[in-house]
C-alpha cells in the first residue's frame, strides 16, 4: 500500500517510523511520504490560511496550495490506476471504525490531508472529488487542532490489518471490536500477584470452559463499558449457556437482538 500525507507539521509524523508501521515501511509493505503543505505555496510568506467568509472564529485554509499538493499527489501514478481515497481528518467526518480500517486497508492507495479543526475551503473537496473518493473522517466525538494525531491513529489501525505487518494474523482475529465486542481480560504470570489471583478456570485446561468464560466477560465488559455496542449484536444463534449469560446481565433476546430488560438494575455489571 502506498499512503501520502500532506500536512503543515511534517514533523507531526515521524512516530510512523517507529514499531510495526516503521517496520512495515522498511519491509516495503507500507510506502509512506509525507508532504508539506506550505512547499506548494507561492507567496513569500508561505501563507496557507486566511479569514473565513461570512465572519467568525479562527482560520480557514485556503484552496490552492492544497489544490497545487493534491494534483502533485494525485499526478504521481500510473495510467491504468484506480483513483486513490482522500481521508479527510474532521470532527465533522464519517465515524472511522474498525470496519472503516479493513475496508481502507484493501486500497491500493491512501492520501491523508491534515487540515486545521476550523477546516479547509469547502471547494477543495469538491474540486478533489475528481482525483480522489474524498471521505471526510472523524475518530470520534471531540475535538483535536488538527488532523495529525488521527492520522497516526488512522495509519496505524490500517497498517496493521496489511499482510505481513503483524507478525501472528491470529492476534488479529481475537481483538476488540474484531466480533462487535470489547476484548476479554487477560492475565500472565505469576497466578498468584499482591493477594490476587487469575481466575481458576483459566488454569483448569479445559479449554471449551475457557473459551465460555472469556465470551462471557466480552459480554459482561461490553454490556458495562459499552452497552450501545450490543445494540448491533447478532444474538439469534448463541447457545443457551450464552442466553443465560446475557439474561443475568439484564438483557433478553427479541427477534435476534438484545434488549435491555426494563426492570433491570442501574448497574449492569
Ligand atoms: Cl479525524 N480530526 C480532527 N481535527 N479532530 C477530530 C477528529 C479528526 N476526530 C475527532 N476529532
């Protein structure tokens, strides 16, 4: 996979050279380069902002430097190539979720365009729409300055899903969110640490029963931290074990889907 960022703090990327994603380049699974938004520039001041239209706060960033890096980007390619996905980062994007990586981690080609939270000329986008499928894309509801920090988080949660680029796929398999779950706890050496003990049943090795207490704390966390995730659970097909389960966690199972029991407890752990 090729990626290109283009940012005003090139500097902002330079974690992308180290752990899994620096190996990952080194191992040519991952062609990465990062561009400077003020090297398309054409004034003596190198200038990338100016004052909104219609008034307000802040700074907006003006069309043709990012229109003069993009084409720059864009034109970098072959003939035959498909047009590459331009990952805009906002708070006003689509919601980027693990289902967003694995879907953009089968492209041939990412470009990023870091602008700042006030935004980029709304015209860029349209204008880049010829080039590019432009994807405006958040991390979540909050706010950050600009779009670097979640291009590092972005650029990880793809490179990561690349082939080759975590060493046992396996680990990938069993992740949160990979089934619509947050992840199980775990627990390593020694049993017994401070007056705490891992629980029995994963030093029992009965592995049917191990894999039944690691789904059930999936569901316990995930009805805990995260009960808007079970939401979007397929419940149609779990086994009774599973049913009962849920049922002591204050959910019954309707049509297929869980449905949080209207005199269940305020705390659902
Ligand atoms: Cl992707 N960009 C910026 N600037 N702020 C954000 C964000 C992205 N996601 C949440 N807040």
């Amino acid at each position: 996979m090729r990626v290109d960022v283009v940012s005003i703090f090139p500097e902002y990327l330079a974690p992308l050279e180290l752990s899994l994603i620096g190996k990952a380049r080194q191992d040519g699974l991952l062609e990465l380069s990062v561009h400077d938004l003020r090297d398309f520039t054409t004034d003596r001041h190198r200038t990338v902002d100016d004052t909104p239209y219609g008034g307000g706060a802040g700074m907006v960033m003006k069309p043709e430097p990012w229109a003069q890096a993009l084409a720059a980007v864009a034109a970098d390619r072959p003939g035959d190539a498909a047009k590459p996905v331009l990952i805009v980062p906002s708070p006003a994007g689509e919601r980027f979720t693990q289902a967003t990586a694995h879907e953009l981690a089968g492209e041939e080609r990412l470009v990023f365009a870091c602008g700042r939270y006030e935004g980029i000329d709304e015209r860029v986008m349209e204008w880049a729409a010829g080039h590019f499928t432009v994807r405006p894309m958040s991390l979540g509801d909050y706010v950050l300055n600009g779009g670097e920090v979640a291009v590092l988080a972005m650029v990880e949660a793809i490179g990561r899903l690349l082939p080759g680029v975590v060493g046992n796929p396996e680990s990938l398999v069993e992740e949160s969110h990979s089934d619509g779950l947050l992840e199980y706890p775990v627990y390593t050496k020694p049993s017994s640490w401070r007056d705490r003990e891992v629980p029995a049943v994963l030093l029992s090795g009965n592995h049917g029963k191990i894999a039944q207490w690691r789904r059930h704390e999936q569901y316990r966390r995930t009805a805990e931290r995260r009960p808007d995730l079970l939401e979007q659970f397929d419940a149609a097909k779990l086994p009774r074990a599973d049913r009962t389960a849920f049922a002591d966690l204050g959910y019954d199972i309707v049509d297929g889907h869980l449905m949080r029991r209207a005199d269940a407890g305020g705390d659902s752990a």
